[in-house]
C-alpha cells in the first residue's frame, strides 16, 4: 500500500509539473558575444550549425578581447563602398533587439564614425557599388553632427546635429526593430522613434567610416533568434534533472 501510495503520489507531481511547462511561454532566443578569445579572427558564434562573421572593407581584428576595426581610410561618402563593416546572422531575421558598446580610438580627420548595422540584405559591393540592403544607426566625432539613422546606402533617415560623441569613450548603441517600427537608443536612452518599410529582414553587423573603433558585447535578442548550443545543452541538463526528481 505504502508503495503504491508512493507511486501515486510521485505521478501526481509528474503531472503537475508537465502541466506547468505546458503554459510556460516560449522565451526569445538570445546570443551574446564579449569576443572572450585569443587575439585574431572572431569564433563562429554556436548556433544554426556556427554562424561566421562577413568582413566586407576595413582590417577586423579580435585584439584585447575587443572587436577592431583599424583602417582610417575611405573610398566614397555615396555609394555601399562608404562603410567599413562587419556582418553576422541569418538574413531572413525579422524582428529583433541589436545592442552593442561602441568605442571611437582613433578618429581620422574627416568624419570619425560608428555604429551598428541591422536588417542587412544582400550587402555585397563587389557585385556593383549599390548592391547593399541595410539600415546603420551610428555615433559621430564631429562637432556639428550628432547621432543618425541612415539608409544604405548612405541616406539619412533622422539625424540630431550637434551632439557629438566624445573620444575613447564608451557608448551603448541599442536598435530594436519590430515591422516597419525602428527604435535607436543611446546609453538606453530614446534617441529616435521612425516608421520606416524599406528592408523588413536582415542580419545585424557593426561598422566604421574615418575611424579606428573597438565593438563589445554585441547581443541579439527576438523570437527568431536561436539560443547558443550551450544554453541549449543547460536546458536539456535541467529537464534531466527534473525527469530524475520524479522517478
């Protein structure tokens, strides 16, 4: 009796635990990259089988546990040679959070720029000077210029003149993308609210003009966003260990 007593009651918990995970929603999938490695070229990011950072102008580098983008120099300020960047992700993503800390060390003497890349389409200048789908939210040295949102290929969106960012100081760019709604924040601070159609997909990257710049943290947050393998592997151990509690 005692151990039927026992078996029942261990089948009630099962139940009542398989219940709960039923009506736990379903989180957004979520990645971090601090760039945590030996200096040289950044690891594949473990998910969707490693997904590989597409360098396209610039000299890239992991240095100092730091994503570096070196080279000063530039080609054009009009066509999709403009920016030195760095891209990463499905190009089907839709909507999602892109965050990362952006640094300024070395500003060339023209226009010091940087920033992030998101909703990147078909970015492939080689192909042509205006084969480039993409959206750049970016920081700027200059004195009279200011935080802007662009439009490949360099089209300016929104724009806050005279703001100016400060030298080898650290600035946390964050875009949160949902439909035809783009939200751009500095420092978690609202700097632009625009409705825009032009690209609704795409990958996320970080980029340059006229400037040698580090990138950390990078994070990427939405419902399409595959978790990392490892957090994938914590999930399968805490299952485990909650099949073991109820045998």
């Amino acid at each position: 009796m005692n151990s039927l007593k026992c078996c029942c009651t261990q089948n009630y918990y099962l139940v009542l635990f398989l219940l709960f995970c039923s009506f736990v929603p379903v989180q957004a999938g979520k990645f971090i990259v601090d760039f945590d490695q030996p200096n040289g070229k950044p690891r594949p990011i473990p998910i969707d089988g490693g997904l590989e950072w597409k360098e396209l102008q610039g000299k890239w580098t992991v240095k100092n546990k730091k994503y570096v983008q070196s080279e000063t120099e530039w080609t054009s300020v009009a066509n999709c040679t403009t920016y030195h960047r760095s891209h990463i992700g499905n190009e089907n993503w839709t909507d999602y959070t892109v965050s990362a800390t952006v640094r300024i060390d070395e500003g060339g003497p023209l226009a010091p720029i940087a920033g992030l890349f998101f909703r990147v389409n078909g970015d492939n200048p080689k192909k042509g000077d205006m084969e480039c789908n993409y959206y750049y939210f970016r920081i700027d040295q200059r004195a009279a210029e200011g935080p802007c949102l662009i439009k490949s290929p360099n089209e300016i969106l929104k724009i806050h003149k005279a703001k100016p960012c400060k030298l080898k100081t650290d600035y946390i760019l964050k875009v949160a993308v949902k439909g035809s709604s783009i939200k751009c924040f500095i420092n978690d601070k609202l700097e632009f609210d625009v409705e825009d159609k032009s690209f609704p997909k795409g990958a996320v990257g970080v980029g340059t003009f006229n400037a040698g710049v580090s990138f950390d943290n990078l994070t990427v947050e939405g419902p399409e966003i595959p978790q990392p393998v490892d957090l994938k592997n914590k999930l399968t151990t805490t299952w485990a260990n909650c099949k073991i509690r109820f045998q």
